[in-house]
C-alpha cells in the first residue's frame, strides 16, 4: 500500500475531506464541518487542509485557519486547529500527527508564531507530541435559565434579529472593535460568521441607533452566548428577553474571556456568584519563540512595570536561546545567556506563558511567575 505524503487539499478533494471528518465527528448529525466551518473550507485557505491519501484513499485529516491578533498593542499571527480525523482502519499509524506536523511547517513558513486548538483531556497527549499543551483556563462561564430572567432588567430598547445580517454589519463590527476583541475579523469574516446555521445576531437598537448585539447559537459545536458586546444595559435587555422566551429550563452557556468587556462587567454586577471555571481544554503550541515575545513586548513592559531584570530562555528542543532584558527605557529583545537562564521544552515555556492545567502542573519559576500569564480573548464565534 501507497501512503502518500501530507499535502494541501484541492478543490477535488474537499468532498471527500468533509466526508471523513463528518463520519467522525457529525454521526447522527444534521450539521456538517462545511457549514460549521465555512471558511476552513473556502477555496482560499484549502492549501492549509492538511491531507494523506493512502492508495488514492483519503485517510487522514488536520485542517487550521489563520488570524491577526490584536490585543493591548500587541500584533500577532494565530493558527487555529479545526477539527481533525483519520479513517478508523488506518488509526493508531501515527497518519494524524504526520498531518498536524504538516500544519505546523506550513505555519512556520507563514509566520504564524502561535497556534491553539481545543480538545478532550484524553487527547492531550496525543496534541502533547506535536508540541501542544494544556494550559490553564483562558476565560469562565455563566449557565444561566429561563428561571433567571428577572434577574436581568429590561430597559427598553428594541431587538432586532436582521435576516440579512450586512444591513447592520457595519454597526456591529464597530461595536465589536471598541472593546477588546483578540481575533481581529474584517467585514467578509464577520459576515460568514454572522451566517453560520442555528446562529441568531440579536442587535439591540436605542433610538434606531445599533448599541449592542449578542450571538447566541443552538449548534452542536458552538452552542449558547458565543459573543456579545456593547452597551452594558442593552445588553442585561437582550439577555432579559433571551431567557424569559426560552421554550425549556435547560441552561445557555455564556463564555467571558479573561478580558474587561462590558458583557462580563453586566454579569459580573448582576450576578457574579454564578461564575463558573469553563474548563475548556485549550492547547497552545509557541511555534517561534523570539517572534512571540516580539509581538508580545508591548504587554511585557507594562507587566514589568519599571522593574529592572534581565532572564533567558533556551529551548530544549531547537537549543534556540531568547534573552529578555527590562529597565526603565524599556524592554530589549536578544540572544545572549543571562545569568538568570532557564532551559525548558516547548510544553514547559507554553505553561510559563500561558498558564499551566491542573492536569499538566508545572511550578513556574521566578520572574516568569511574576509577568505571566498572559490571556487575550478568542471569541467562540471565531473557533475556526
């Protein structure tokens, strides 16, 4: 038997690539991976569907989509990793990570200095061999009934759910960009991810004028308040009317980043002792070290916070070494060891940066205990 190499998906392909990954992960669905995942699946980004054929037989799977991040003055390039499969008769053949390998040389060459993905605890040794790891929560949830409405003021304003959801896209991109929004997503994005199915955009209208809107979803993979910003009273408004019209007393879920939004201050005011751990399964992979704490530098000088300090870090696997050195005038970048130096894997500096899991504890030394972790928000409607 011919096992052929990874490579991008063509248009040909794409039929059959959706079709390994719906027998996986969709039995019994009606949804599909090509509607929950439009733009994995657009022509555009088919080059990073990373595929193997086994005698002409599609195998294995591992598709990611790339994001500009922009955070507190730090410019980014993030890799997120889609949902993945391989064909039951070829598992256990090491086919999956060859693919996710695939992926993570096709972002290096793109300059994707970070990818993510999210997963059950059970894989995250599988994720582990390809240089993911756990890390601690990036957000919290409320769960929240229809029994709570009252809990939530109505302050008037008017709801709309707009079919065609370009007439108010301007207004909610805008509304969007003036909290922070992590993942930066132009008009085209926004308005394929406004469209997914089962997704409803709530936009709450003040004098005709848009001044909050929240996404709320009833899909298998992204279900609940997946995103929301605006003005803190329209909002507490349409999740008044969100709960007092739910037909069931089954719970929706709401994620808040580690972030200052307005959704999480109105929560937090009404009712905070509903907070609750997310538990999500994130994995982060550092795919360049340097580049990172580059794009990082405007958020670790303000961690700094005027100290004067100087560490380095090598990393285990490539014996690539960073030196960070702060004083008043700033933060500068090098090579060069410093007496402060630490040698860590890649999974060890991802828990430093990111937050160590409880299910992957790492005692994180002094100063990076004292700078990290280091949190910007993903939206769930953004989860390519």
């Amino acid at each position: 038997m011919h096992i052929e190499d990874p490579r991008g998906c063509t248009p040909d392909d794409r039929e059959d690539v959706v079709a390994l990954i719906d027998s996986v992960l969709r039995i019994g669905s009606t949804q599909s991976m090509v509607t929950d995942y439009p733009l994995v699946y657009r022509e555009d980004n088919l080059e990073n569907v990373r595929i193997i054929r086994a005698d002409g037989r599609l195998v294995a799977v591992v598709p990611f989509f790339p994001w500009d991040v922009r955070h507190e003055g730090c410019e980014l390039r993030l890799g997120i990793i889609s949902p993945t499969g391989t064909d039951r008769d070829f598992r256990g053949n090491g086919l999956g990570l060859k693919c996710l390998n695939s992926c993570i040389q096709c972002m290096e060459q793109q300059g994707i200095e970070l990818s993510v993905l999210w997963t059950q605890v059970p894989t995250f040794r599988f994720y582990n061999r390809g240089g993911f790891q756990a890390v601690t929560d990036q957000g919290s949830q409320f769960n929240l009934t229809r029994n709570q409405a009252g809990w939530f003021q109505d302050h008037g304003e008017t709801i709309v759910l707009p079919k065609e959801i370009h007439k108010y896209l301007s207004a909610i991109q805008g509304i969007r960009r003036a909290e922070p929004v992590g993942l930066w997503r132009d008009d085209d994005r926004a308005a394929v991810l406004h469209g997914l199915p089962s997704l409803t955009t709530n936009v709450a209208l003040r004098d005709g004028v848009p001044v909050a809107y929240v996404a709320y979803s009833q899909s298998s993979n992204k279900s609940g308040i997946i995103e929301a910003a605006g003005d803190q009273l329209a909002l507490e408004t349409i999740l008044h009317r969100l709960l007092e019209n739910m037909d069931t007393e089954a719970g929706v879920r709401i994620f808040c980043p580690w972030c200052d939004t307005n959704m999480s201050r109105m929560l937090g005011r009404v009712c905070h002792s509903e907070r609750e751990p997310c538990v999500e399964g994130t994995m982060f992979r550092i795919n360049d070290v340097p580049a990172l704490f580059r794009a990082m530098s405007p958020w670790l000088q303000r961690r700094a916070a005027g100290r004067t300090m100087a560490f380095s870090i090598t990393l285990n696997e490539t014996k690539e070494t960073v030196s960070l050195e702060f004083n008043r005038a700033g933060l500068t970048l090098g090579g060069q060891q410093q007496k402060t130096h630490f040698d860590l894997s890649r999974l060890e500096l991802t828990s430093a940066v990111f937050g160590p899991h409880s299910c992957r504890p790492y005692d994180v030394p002094e100063p990076l205990a004292s700078l990290f972790p280091f949190h910007f928000p993903i939206s769930i409607l953004d989860r390519s």
